[in-house]
C-alpha cells in the first residue's frame, strides 16, 4: 500500500514536471524513447518506475532524482518557473514600451521630413 501511494506520488510529479515545462506526452515519451502509453501508466501511478527511469527522466526535465521523488522540490521547481515566466514577461512589457518610442520617434522623423 505504501509502495503504491509513493509510486502514484512520483508519478504526479513527473506530471507536474512535464506540465511546468509546457511539453506533451507524445513530445516526453519519444525523447525517453518509451510510448505515450507507457509515459501515461507512470504518471498515472499505473506502473513502476526503476530508478534508471527515474534518472533518465530527471536528466530529460534537468532536476534530480530526489526533486522527482520529493514533492515539496518539485513544487518549488515550478514555482520558480512561474516567477522566471513572470519575470520573463516584465521584461517582454518593459521591450514593447521602449519598441513603441523608437516607432513614435521614427513617425516623428518622418513628419519633419515631409515624407
């Protein structure tokens, strides 16, 4: 029974993982070189995982084993993620406001021009 709820709890993880990473199962599975259907049966806690997997899974997503197998990491993983992608679109915001000046400044040109 324990056996089975870590199982099932490492599968979610890679899930988590999977999902953080905004990859599909088709995408994850032909990288691990396994089918979808088998990448299905270890998220959903349906099979065992060995731990050459478990480390090939890890190497693929670039966390370690013990973020796979510990949910407090795996989450904080992709907490850090969100706040990467937060970050990530301040910057985006902050690129498009300084686009839009040099677009005004170009119009602007162009008028005292008379072109």
């Amino acid at each position: 029974m324990v056996n089975q709820r870590l199982i099932s709890e490492i599968g979610a993880n890679i899930k988590r993982l999977r999902l953080a990473q905004a990859k599909g199962q088709t995408e994850v599975a032909n990288a691990l070189k396994i089918s979808v259907a088998a990448l299905s049966k270890i998220e959903n806690g349906q099979t065992d995982i060995n731990l050459s997997r478990l480390a090939q899974i890890a190497k693929y997503f670039n966390v370690s084993v013990g973020s796979i197998i510990s949910k407090e990491t795996t989450t904080s993983t992709s907490q850090n993620v969100i706040e990467e992608i937060a970050e990530l679109k301040k910057q985006l915001l902050q690129k498009d406001a300084e686009v839009m000046k040099l677009q005004k400044k170009v119009i602007d040109l162009y008028d005292r021009l008379g072109l």
